[in-house]
C-alpha cells in the first residue's frame, strides 16, 4: 500500500480497516458462485459501511455510506475480475 501523506491516525486506521475488509472479499459464495451474484454481497457491503472510529469523547462515527461503500466493493471485485489470470501471464491458452 502506498505510505500516507497525513499524519492522522484516525484516517491511517479507517483506511487499515477497510483495505482489510476489501482484500478479504471472496471471489465467490460457498456455492461456488461469483461473488457479485450472491446474496452475501449485501453483508460484504454492510460490513464496509460500518467500519467505524470513535472519537475523543467517546462518540461512534461511521466515515463510510451504504452508496460508498456498494462502490468500492464493486470496484474491487472488477479490478481482481480484470487481473491477469496465469494463462493470460504465460501466454498460455488451455482448452
């Protein structure tokens, strides 16, 4: 991951969290099924909306909307469905 400008650990945290939370997205359900065709996919995207900080006086902030959060999660599932696979890097075609 690059290495932040901002000094802020709060915002070093929120973006920890939510680098975790997106590279642990499977790419499919256990049926074997696309991710982004399952049902879980609502539950992944919850679970991105309420990664959380809490303030100097105790206080929960939720830094992430639903909408924000519905699209980082579908531009991490199109950026690893758009990645190399290892035919495509040997050059390889099997069929």
């Amino acid at each position: 991951m690059k290495q932040l400008k901002s000094k802020s650990l709060i915002l070093e945290n929120i973006i920890t969290d939510l680098d975790k939370q997106l590279a642990a997205i499977p790419t499919s359900d256990v049926f074997g099924s696309p991710i982004e065709d399952s049902l879980h996919l609502d539950m992944l995207i919850d679970g991105i909306a309420n990664i959380h900080f809490i303030d100097g006086i105790g206080r929960k902030h939720y830094p992430i909307s639903k909408t924000i959060a519905t699209i980082l999660v579908e531009d991490e599932i199109e950026g690893r469905n758009n990645e190399p696979t290892k035919e495509d890097i040997n050059g390889t075609d099997i069929k």
